[in-house]
C-alpha cells in the first residue's frame, strides 16, 4: 500500500523541521499515540492503540530516521508488532520546500501489514490509513502554525 499527499504549512520550514523531530510534538499529532521516546537523534520508540475496523490493538515499535539530507528532506522506517493482531512496518520519505514564509511539506509512504489486520481487507486498511494520515497533519499543522 502507497500513500502520497502534500500539505501548506504556514511556518519557515526550520520550525516545521524541528517539529518533526520533537517527541513531545508527535506524541500529541499521532492518532493514538501513547507513548514516544526519543532514543537517539535518529531512534523513536513508541506504543500505539489503533481500531482498524473491528480489530484493536496496541502496537510497540521503533522507527529509524535518516536524516543524511535534512533539512530538504529526510525518510523514516520502522516496523511495529500488535501481537496476535499482526504487524505493520514500512517508511516514509519527507521533502520540505520552502514557499515564502511557508513550507510545502511532502510525504509518499508505504506500508505493509500481516496477521489479523490483512485479513480486514485491502480497502479498509486503505481508507483506515488514509484517515489517520490526515488526522496526523492536521493537528501537526495546528501546532506548528500555533508556534511556540
């Protein structure tokens, strides 16, 4: 599964570089999260409750960034297991460009789930994915745009 979309961010993309890399950010952006600890500059390890269709099921995961051509763009892997609810891994590459005072900020992710959550059905887990990605960048739009 793919996903790609871009979002207009009415902040230098400094601002909106150093949101993406603060836990204490992404912690309240990502839908569900509950935990996330920054274990390097390059390590994140959250836990996460998601309701696909009928399944709920708390993931544990790392996610491992490369931040070799940041601040521009930079890509993200990691991989997450919900127990006898399956697992989900796959990454995302990031471009930041700038549009004046605002930053254009593009995203293409994949991912790749097995176990019970596969058995839902690729249409679900599309439109499931497609709904927490949007609840992401929008409430990571909110805070950036709030400022400090």
């Amino acid at each position: 599964m793919e996903m790609n979309d871009e979002i207009r961010i009415e902040a230098p993309r400094a601002r909106v570089y150093d949101a993406l890399n603060d836990p204490e950010i992404l912690k309240e952006c990502i839908p569900g999260c509950e935990e996330l600890t920054k274990n390097s500059d390059t390590e994140l390890e959250a836990k996460v409750t998601l309701k696909i269709g009928p399944v709920k099921a708390k993931f544990g995961g790392k996610v491992t960034l490369d931040k070799s051509k940041a601040p521009e763009q930079f890509s993200l892997a990691g991989e997450g297991s919900g127990g006898v609810a399956g697992f989900a891994k796959g990454g995302a590459d990031v471009e930041l460009e700038e549009d004046g005072d605002a930053t254009i900020l593009r995203y293409t992710a994949k991912a790749d789930v097995g176990g019970k959550i596969a058995q839902l059905g690729s249409r679900l887990i599309v439109s499931t994915s497609n709904r927490l990605a949007g609840q992401f960048f929008t409430k990571f739009k909110e805070t950036v745009e709030a400022g400090d």
